[in-house]
C-alpha cells in the first residue's frame, strides 16, 4: 500500500489563499450601495445607521456641478447640490428594494421645496441610480408610495453623479458630544440633534403622512 506523500507547504499556502480569495468575493459580493437625498442628512444618516443589514450611512454632497463643495457653498444654494447620504448595505440581510421603501416612508415625497422646515434645493428629496436595474427597482419604490398615499410622488429618480463626503462634523453628528451652541444653550450635539429634529417638524409631518407605515419615528 502507498503511503499519501503529506501536502507540500506551498500546496497549502495556495488552498489558503484561494479560500481567503474567495471569502472576500463573497463579502464584496454582498455589499451594495444606494444614495438618496432626504433633506437633513444628519437625519437620514441616524435612520439608516438603525437598520440590520446596513453597514454605514455616510453624509455628503452629490447631484451638483461644484466640485468638492462645502457645506456653506452647498446650503446657500446655487451649487445644484443636494444633501445626500450614501448607505452601504449588506444584500443578504438588507435588499435594496426594503431600503427604498423605508427611505420613500421616511421623508414627505410630495414637497418640491425642501423637507419639513429646510427649504430650498439642497434639501429636496432624490433617488441616485447607477443602472437600469437599479432604476426599475427606485421607480417601483416609488410607484408603491404614490399607490399608498394617493399622491403623486415628485422625488425624482437621477442618475448617479460624483459623491462628495461632508465635512468630518456632519458624520454621526446625531450621536456626538462635541457641545454647540443652540438658541437653547449649549447642548451635546446628540442633544441638539434630537431638539433640531422635533422643532423643524419632521416626525409629526411624517408620521402624519404614512401613519404606522413611518419606520423611523423618534430617530
């Protein structure tokens, strides 16, 4: 009977590899990413951040003609800019199609101006898409919302253009606690977040459109 010969080093290093190899098609797979604009991206960023399956929410600028914008150049309007995040999302937890949903349930679709107290047009509402897959998918989303509320929907459904981040205070900034000033004092910026959100009115105009169906009430 012969003996197996045991496997050479190099054999086992190259099984190694094409396993790690192979690991990180799968994750890279998995991960997918989907822009939208929302108004306030603070609070867009602290909804999504809540939701299994979604790795990051990251605040930032897109949709404009001015590159790497500041936050000034965009929010006193004129650079065509909307204030956007991009989520990066795990698809074997999270679809896309799920995400979309509960972006169109978390904003007023309705309003061309802006969001809630933010008007203008860094503000208003958008879905970026990169392929026609992925246009179907927001253009169903978005038939889906008009069919529930009885309403014709004006988000707009654009094609995916350069994603600039924000400045490094806007990111988590619904978590932070760097103290700001606020016209009610000096708060954490995890406090004046939570103020912010109730006095511009966004849960109540949400919660009053969708009722039930708004996912992210109180974030």
């Amino acid at each position: 009977m012969h003996r197996l010969s045991k496997p050479q080093p190099f054999f086992l290093a190259a099984l190694i590899l094409i396993g790690l190899l192979a690991h990180g098609t799968r994750a890279k797979a998995a991960t997918e990413t989907l822009t939208v604009a929302g108004g306030c991206f603070w609070c867009v960023e602290s909804d999504f951040e809540s939701v299994k399956g979604v790795r990051e929410a990251v605040s930032g600028y897109t949709g404009g003609k001015t590159k790497n914008p500041t936050y000034k150049e965009v929010s006193r309007g004129g650079s065509g800019h909307y204030e956007a995040v991009r989520i990066t999302f795990d698809n074997a937890v999270v679809t896309r199609d799920q995400l979309l949903n509960l972006f169109f349930r978390s904003v007023d679709p309705t309003d061309a101006g802006g969001q809630f107290c933010d008007r203008g047009e860094s503000y208003r509402t958008a879905v970026f898409v990169s392929n026609t897959a992925q246009k179907a998918a927001a253009e169903k989303a978005k038939s889906d919302a008009a069919a529930e509320l009885g309403r014709k929907i004006v988000t707009p459904i654009l094609g995916k253009s350069p994603f600039y981040k924000a400045e490094d205070y806007h990111q988590d900034y619904y978590k932070g606690t760097k103290l700001v000033l606020t016209r009610f004092g000096p708060k954490k910026q995890s406090e004046a977040y939570k103020r912010y959100r109730k006095a511009c009115g966004r849960d109540a105009r949400v919660e009053q459109l969708w009722g039930s169906d708004a996912p992210f009430i109180g974030h």
